[in-house]
C-alpha cells in the first residue's frame, strides 16, 4: 500500500507514554481515594478481589517493573496484605515518584529488547509496561462498579489531570 | 540527563500498536460471546449500563474514530440499543475488518496531529486512539465483574491470540 505507515513511525515516545500512564495513575489514585476506609479492603462483587487488594497488585507490578527493566533487578516483595487507605495511598505516591526518577534511565532501544520480568514473564519491554498499564486499567473499571454498587459516583474516566 | 530517552525514540510502531489493539479485541469479543442473550441488554451492578450497551458503545468508537482519521469524516450512526448477541458479534468482526483495512491508510505524521473526532473532540490523534483503547479495556473490565455476578468465569485477561 503505498500510503501505509513506515514500520518506525513513531506512535508514541517514550516520553508520552509516561505522560499516559501517570495520567491514568493520577485518576486509579482517585479511585482508590473514592473508597470508604471500611470497604477497600471487604468490599467486592462476584466474589472477586476487594480493589485494595488489586491497588496493591497495580503496586507490587509498577515501579517494579520499571526498575527492572532499568536495572535487571526484580523485586515484587510488596505484600497485597489490607492496610489503612492512607498507607496504601502513600506507596501509590512514593511509586509515582520511583516511576518519574526510574522512567527516563530507560535506554531508548530497550522499549524493543526482550527480557523476562520477574524471573517468569518473557517478553518485549514495551509490551510489558503496557500489560502493566491495561492492567490497571481493568481493574480500576471493576473499582468503579465496586463504587456504583456502594452507591458512590466514581471520578470521571476522561479527567487525567 | 545522561541516559535520559531520546525524544525521537519509538516506544510503539503503528503496526504493534494496531496488532495489540485487534488483540484487546479478541478478548472483548470472547467478553460478548461470554454473556447469556438474556443477560446481554439486561444485567448489570449498581444500575449501570448493561455489557451489551457498552460494547455498541466500543463498536461505535472503534472503526468511526480509524475512518475519520483516515479521511476526516466522523460518522457515529451506529445505535447503541438492544439487539441479539449474534448481531452484536457480527459489527465486531465487521469493525475488526474495517479497522485492518483502515490502519494502514494513515499517514504516519498523522499520529501526531491535532484533530476534532465526531466535531466535539479535539486532541492529538495517538491519544484519541489509545482512549478508545483504554476506555474498551475500562468498560471490559465492568463486563468481567458482570459475568463473575452471574456466576460465569470471565476469559483469562492476558490471553488475546
């Protein structure tokens, strides 16, 4: 086709989908603010997860995985145990900065290389941090039926700020 | 900083991030497949909107948004009302269809500027693209919660062959 995309377009930088994600961050942070202290962690549909249980698993795989692919280091040792919401909120915080400080020592020909996250999962860089990102994704959509079952309006999904 | 990441630097190709939307696609489409007819247009938690509803809203996004891209007419005539599972099915594969098709007719500069979709939105075209991504990644996410709340186990998340 001769007006087809050259195969290293860019779609995103590495920049922008940092941008991205921590948009999405600074919105599942509301989410997770959203829940009565009572309910983040005994509270769920389906039988499923309660979200402080999957927030914490959005935290035990973030800047983990991040600091892996910088460093080769994997280390997931963050319990998904209940806490208080302020301690959870708080290592959301500290996460969001490790990202901010850890992100850009990602050399740029990484994105494209393989490595295998956590001594298990095989893969190409940028499809892990996306799997990352998709993940949070979808359980923070199963957060927001969590809240409209507890009667509670969740944040909008398109404000990112 | 030294080892920061070039600006210029690819995180995804149009290609990968077309073959890994058409792969959230495959799992959405398992999503509907999942649904009893019955509960499709009916069923849901904390009075949201039925699955059925929200995926003719992903049908209504997804090849209108590549198409006006393309050729930068914006036709979202697709209703999002009641109709059987295997109607809903059939505009999915025939989306899948026109996505593949559409793709590759867009310019590679154009990822990078700026649009209004449906003449309301306006933003950089790479991040209209990855909101209707996200949001059908969101809206599947409440579509797992319904299928656990009827007692049916949602496909595996990370399975998108």
């Amino acid at each position: 086709m001769s007006t087809g995309s050259a195969p290293s377009a860019v779609v995103i930088t590495p920049k922008a989908l940092l941008a991205h994600w921590q948009g999405h961050r600074r919105l599942t942070r509301r989410v997770i603010e959203a829940f009565p202290e009572d309910q983040l962690f005994s509270f769920s549909v389906g039988a499923m997860r309660p979200f402080g249980g999957l927030a914490m698993e959005m935290i035990s795989m973030a800047a983990p995985m991040v600091r892996g692919i910088v460093t080769g280091e994997w280390d997931q040792s963050v319990t998904r145990e209940a806490r208080p919401k302020q301690e959870v909120l708080r290592l959301w915080d500290e996460s969001t900065q490790q990202i901010d400080t850890l992100w850009p020592q990602i050399p740029p020909e990484r994105f494209q290389e393989t490595m295998t996250a956590f001594g298990q999962y095989k893969g190409v860089v940028c499809d892990m941090l996306l799997y990352v990102i998709d993940n949070e994704i979808h359980h923070r959509g199963q957060g927001y039926v969590y809240l409209r079952a507890l009667g509670i309006e969740p944040p909008p999904f398109y404000e990112r700020h």
